[in-house]
C-alpha cells in the first residue's frame, strides 16, 4: 500500500513538473513535507483537466463518461472503498491528512463536466460561477496545507487568488481556447467593445488583434487586477514557511499580465510567458523578503470591481 502511494504521488508531482511549470517552480519552495500535497492537488485538477481537453476526438457523451467514471471512482475512495488508479490514492491520502472540504471537491468537478458542454459564459457573473469550482476552490483546498494565522480571515483572500490565477490563465490562453470551441470572455465584455467571436476567429487566424480586441483584453487584464488586489492580504496571513512560495506564484503569474501589457495586449502574436531569468530571480528574492512583508499588487492603482 505504501508502494502504491508513494508511486501515486509521484505521477502526481510528474504532471505538475510537466504542465505547471509556473506553480511547479513557487512550490520547490515549500517545506519538502508539503510538497507532495501541493503536488497531489494539482495533479487531481490536472488530471480532470485532462479527460475534458485531451479527448476532443471523442463525443461529448463519452467525455462526459469517463469524466463521471473517474469521480464515482474518487468518491468511493472517500468512502473507503480501494481504488485502482495511478494517482488517487494520493489525493485521497491528502484529503484524509488535512480534513480537506469534500464540497470543494464535487465543486471543481461540476465546474470540469460544465466544460463538455459550456463554450460561453454571456455575463462575468456567469463565469464567476464557473470559476467558483474551477479555482476558488483550488484556494480553499491549498489554505490548510500551506498554514494560516487566521484561517478564516485568510480564506476569502485564497478564494481571490484562485480567481486571480484563472482569469490570467484564460486572458494568456485566448487562442488556446478558441481553437477548443470555448471563450472564456464573457459575452457582455464583448458586446461592450464590439468584438464579435468571427472577430475573434478571424484575429486568430491573422495571428493580430484588432483595437477592439486589444481594449477588450486590457478590461479583463484590469479585472484580474482586481482579484489580485483582493487577495493580496492573505500572503502575509499565511504561515512563515509558506509565504516564498505564493508570493513566487503571485508574482509570476500576475507577471504573465505584465507580459500581455507588454506585447500591447495581443494574445495572438505570441504566447505571454515570463523569461526563465525573470523566473528564478522573482523566485530568489521571495526567499530573501521577510515573513509579513506585503506583496506587490501587479499592474497599475487599479479600482477593484470583482466582488
């Protein structure tokens, strides 16, 4: 059994060394105990993540089935029953080690299968929603592992980041997403600014976007602002040993909207990544702050508007 788990969490931590490189990085951070429960979370999300994007050849019903095979596998281990999978025994262990919420579970579940069949979201309250299982949770889950002061004053700044980071992921990810059939701009942030999806369509084939475009992605790099300005209290209420490695996350991920405004807000010419120098110096100088030094809100003074 210890075989097992051990080689869970190592699957686990491979597919966040491959496919998080960002958070991967803030995580080598942490203490090395909680490691492998970082690692273990992101690699239950990603996973899921996985069935949704990697079986498009497939009919929604069957992605929709083996989604729903794979969570009633997870909820019988919650239940105790044996699992035979490559890396839910970790999960399950990390969940049982920190009494994690099993609602935040079902939550991001919910918020997977709506991606089989959701490809808009016509007003930000309608995402927020989506968001609400697919990264506010994230924040909640990660705020008994990572360690906290006041757990719950901290948790509504958890569920701002998680917020945060999904908005700057699917701002950097426009054309990614495009070519899944999906838009995570909301259809009123659209309307607002002309743009249309054709104009979209058309802006991701000519590899440019249009003004129209450009001043609709600079609304939504604001927007994220704010999540990042609401979260920002929360670093220094977590536990000392903690803070390197989300202030390192904060940092490089409110860095990729540094690197959007920096390209004149243009996801298409080029996807927005932070340098690897820029990387492993915003790394460095997280362990050289001092616990309880606030973070730097990333972008200009903005006036937040989330809620």
């Amino acid at each position: 059994m210890e075989t097992d788990l051990t080689a869970a969490y190592d699957r686990c931590r491979e597919l966040h060394k491959r496919h998080g490189r960002t958070y991967y990085l803030a995580t080598r951070l942490l203490p090395a105990w909680k490691r492998r429960h970082v690692h273990a979370l992101y690699g239950f999300t990603r996973y899921a993540d996985e069935i949704v994007d990697s079986t498009e050849d497939l009919p929604p019903a069957e992605r929709a089935a083996l989604l729903d095979r794979w969570a009633s596998q997870f909820v019988a281990g919650l239940h105790g029953a044996p699992v035979d999978d490559p890396l839910l025994p970790a999960v399950l262990h990390t969940i049982a080690v920190f009494d994690l919420d099993r609602d935040d579970f079902a939550s991001f579940l919910k918020s997977m299968a709506m991606d089989l069949t959701v490809t808009a979201y016509p007003t930000y309250d309608h995402l927020l929603d989506y968001m609400e299982g697919s990264a506010a949770v994230i924040g909640t889950m990660m705020l008994p592992i990572l360690g906290s002061s006041d757990p719950v004053a901290a948790r509504e700044p958890a569920r701002q980041l998680g917020f945060a980071f999904q908005l700057t992921n699917f701002i950097r990810d426009v054309a990614e997403d495009l070519d899944r059939g999906r838009t995570y701009l909301p259809d009123e942030d659209m309307a607002k600014f002309g743009v249309t999806r054709e104009e979209l369509a058309e802006a991701r084939a000519r590899g440019r976007v249009t003004p129209r475009i450009r001043e609709l992605i600079e609304y939504e790099v604001t927007r994220a602002q704010a999540h990042y300005a609401a979260a920002a209290p929360g670093i220094t209420m977590l536990a000392p040993a903690s803070q390197a490695c989300m202030r390192t996350a904060y940092a490089l991920y409110g860095g990729i909207l540094d690197e959007v405004a920096a390209q004149d807000y243009d996801v298409f010419v080029r996807r927005a990544l932070v340098p690897q120098r820029r990387r492993m110096a915003v790394a460095a100088r997280a362990l050289l702050t001092s616990t309880g030094t606030p973070v730097v809100i990333p972008g200009p003074t903005i006036q937040p508007e989330s809620r």
